[in-house]
C-alpha cells in the first residue's frame, strides 16, 4: 500500500491540507482586482497563479508579472498607481523588511 515509501527514504510527506495564513486572502482578492480589466491568455493565466498561491511571499512574487500586464494593456502610470496601492495590504501580511526593499 505505501510502496512509494520506498523511493523516498527518509523524506517525511506532509498530506495535510492548510488553510492560507490570515489576511492572504484578503490580498488574493486585492490583486485580482488590479487585472480585473485585464484581458488575454497571459492575464488568465496570471489569475489562475493568483489563485492556486499558497502564501503571501508566492502573491508578493507575482507583482513584477501583475506590473507587466497593466502596463501592457493600460499605461505605465496606471500599472504603477495599482502596484502601489497593494502595499498597505501587503503590509499586513508580510514583514516590513521585505516591503521596504521594493
């Protein structure tokens, strides 16, 4: 029955499923609406990224892609002006130092 086991010696599997850590959701749904008029292959995809992430490191990671869809599809001063406005939410989230380093 745990024949897999064998390959994986020593290699704990943590199976649990976790709930996403406190605010993370709140900043999902933050970043989804800043490509809520964002259209295409590249913006569906980056939704679905948005979505399946676990943590609020794995959101603050996708800025730099959120950034080059509304500058693509908008102008550099709204992707900028929607970018900044996700840092008070991050900051809920994150440790200061990894936001002041933006």
């Amino acid at each position: 029955m745990d024949s897999w086991k064998q390959w994986l010696p020593g290699y704990g599997v943590d199976w649990h499923l976790r709930p996403p850590e406190a605010g993370v959701e709140a900043v999902r749904r933050q970043l989804l609406a800043v490509l809520e008029d964002c259209h295409g292959t590249e913006s569906d995809r980056l939704r679905w990224r948005v979505h399946t992430a676990e943590r609020a490191q794995e959101l603050w990671l996708l800025r730099d892609q959120i950034f080059q869809i509304v500058t693509t599809q908008h102008c550099l001063a709204q992707a900028q002006e929607r970018i900044d406005g996700l840092l008070s939410a991050f900051g809920t989230v994150l440790p200061a130092s990894m936001i002041s380093r933006v």
